[in-house]
C-alpha cells in the first residue's frame, strides 16, 4: 500500500480547522506502517504531531470509536499523573497532539540495556492501565490478536487468490500448517480465564517508547490500545527488541534471536511487572514465538493480497518481511529451552514472586 500523497494545502486547510496557522514547515515524521505522520513546526515555536489515521483500516465509525477510546485512555492516564500524548485537536481522519522536544524516539534496539528500559516501560504501562475503570473498553480492531483468525484471514487470501501470488509461496504455506494447532494457545486460556484480560497496547515496539530528557519514558502510538494478553506486548517486544536484524532483511543468515537481548528484556518486564500471574510467566517464551509468527502471518496475507494494508517499498516487500518473521520462528524455537531457564531463574529472584 503506497503512502497518502497531500498537498501543503490540503493540510494547511486541515491545521486551519484546528486552529493552527502560523506552521512554517511540514515534514514526514517517522516510519510507521499504517499511517501517515507530519511534524509541524510553527512560528509561536510549538511544534506538533498532525497524523491521518489510515482510512481503509478505520472507516468513519471505527475512526469515532478510536478517537473516544483515545481520548478515555490518556485522560485516564492524566488523571493518575501518567505522561501521555496530550491531542490539541482532532477531526477525524486527522488528529493534531503536542510534540515533545528534546525527546529521542528510536527505530532499532541497538544494546541489551535499551531492551532492558524497553521492558520495564511497557510493563510501567501495564500497570498503569491494570486498575482501568468499566466499561470495559471498546475494541477498536477486534480479533487484533486473535491469530487463528489471523490464519483463517491467510486461508481465505490463498482462497481468493486476487493477485496471482499463492502458488508462489507454498513453502511459506506449509510452515505456517506445521503451527496452525498451537496457534491458538493464548486466545483458548483466555477464554478459560486461565490468562487475565488486561488492558495493553497490542504495537509494543522500540519507537513507540518515547524517552524524554530526563530519561523517563513515554509510550506513544495509542491507536491499538485495547483489551487483550499482556503476554501479546511481551511477545512483540521479543519479535522487535531481540531480532538480530531489520523486520524486512532480505539476507536470512542475518535473521536470528541474540540471547543477550532477551534476558534483558525479560528481566526490565518482570522486574517491574509485579501484576504477572504464574500462568503469565509460564508463557512469556511461547508468546515471543506465538507474537513472531502471527506478524509473518499478517506479511504473508497481505502479500497474497496484493499488499493492500501495510505500506510496501517494492513488490515483494511483504513476502521478504514474512520470510524474516519465519526465520525468527525458527531461531525462538531453537533458543526455547535457554530462554525458559532465564524467565524461570528472573521471576524465582522477583521481589514480587508469587
């Protein structure tokens, strides 16, 4: 899917409605998948984030269902005295927040401390969120998480077939078939109630902790808060925090999971997330598999699609990022046992254990 093309004018007459016209420059702003970010300077020296939600995920409901469930989860947030995105205006597609200097946003985990920090900020979030009052809140993209729904989304894509590149992935096929039976695990213990329902943010990667000048850190891109697994955010970060390599490296050799990495992390979210059940604990290594394997999942759906949800380079952008994801399958299988020993030995040394 090929970025919004906008002209000056066009968000001009946008920042107009929400009362901003004295901006002196408009550039893109970070390196999201689904939607299109500016950073707006001004003459006043206010800076801001203008963001247009991406249309052909949220139609106009959904993109009024995201801006009340926003808006309940920051001001929630302010209320407990939580540093949040802090929205200036909002006119759905497009919404305008604060922008915060002299903050760092960053694309790669480049050292185990930044896992370590990546960590303990989204189990800071958890947290957070773990007291969140009903209504239980709405679910902006249901199933987000869901991935034997994710797989049937794939088994209906080869069904289809609309752009003639089924018959070319069969390899791709037949590895997501040998794991169709444990795909399921989490979303089944969570309808036995075995896994609590929490609130979470369901896109826990490195550039959506925002690190302010005095080290604190900020968890932005809210768009996908909803109920669901912390194990879910705990799996992303492993997918995102540990990789050896880009989500879209081409070279698989390059592809691994860095054992380091992983006990960093492991050990900043236990540390600080003294709301983990044993059952929680007990998946935290299955949910990195589970969480690598759904995204490839997601790549490879919509490469057969015709690369109709994520923003794509080239053509076969999607296919190289699910091959990837599949390789970091395989390389958190192989480290299964190791990284086991190490939640098992981090939560027995929590001051919180259970």
């Amino acid at each position: 899917m090929e970025r919004g093309v906008f002209t000056a004018e066009e968000i001009d007459s946008i920042l107009e409605s929400m009362e901003i016209t004295d901006r002196t420059a408009i550039t893109r702003y970070g390196s999201g998948h689904i939607n299109d970010t500016f950073k707006v300077d001004t003459r006043s020296g206010e800076s801001y984030i203008l963001q247009r939600v991406n249309t052909t995920i949220f139609d106009p409901p959904s993109q009024e269902l995201l801006k009340r469930v926003l808006i309940r989860v920051t001001s929630f947030l302010k209320s407990k005295g939580v540093t949040t995105i802090d929205f200036i205006g909002y006119n759905a597609p497009w919404r305008l927040y604060r922008f915060y200097g002299g903050c760092t946003v960053n694309e790669v985990v480049s050292s185990p401390r930044q896992a370590y920090d990546i960590g303990r900020a989204f189990a800071k979030f958890h947290d957070d969120l773990s007291d969140f009052p009903a209504p239980r809140l709405e679910e902006v993209l249901p199933k987000f998480h869901d991935t034997p729904d994710r797989i049937k989304a794939l088994d209906e894509a080869v069904r289809k077939d609309v752009a003639g590149r089924a018959s070319s992935v069969a390899r791709e096929l037949e590895f997501v078939e040998k794991r169709r039976l444990e795909a399921g695990r989490i979303v089944s213990l969570m309808a036995e109630g075995v896994i609590p329902e929490r609130v979470i943010h369901n896109d826990s990667k490195i550039n959506n902790v925002l690190v302010m000048p005095d080290g604190s850190a900020v968890i932005i891109d809210l768009d996908t808060v909803m109920p669901g697994s912390a194990l879910s955010d705990f799996g992303d970060m492993v997918r995102t925090s540990t990789a050896a390599a880009a989500e879209d490296e081409a070279d698989l050799t390059k592809v691994f999971s860095k054992k380091d990495y992983f006990e960093a992390l492991a050990r900043g979210y236990i540390e600080r997330a003294a709301f983990l059940t044993r059952e929680e604990i007990d998946n935290l290594v299955f949910a990195g598999r589970l969480s690598t394997f759904e995204v490839g999942v997601r790549f490879l759906t919509d490469y057969i699609n015709g690369d109709v949800y994520f923003h794509t380079a080239y053509p076969d952008h999607n296919l190289i990022r699910a091959r990837n994801q599949f390789k970091m399958v395989e390389s958190l299988e192989e480290n299964a046992e190791s990284y086991e020993k190490i939640v098992s030995e981090l939560f027995s040394c929590a001051p919180h254990k259970k």
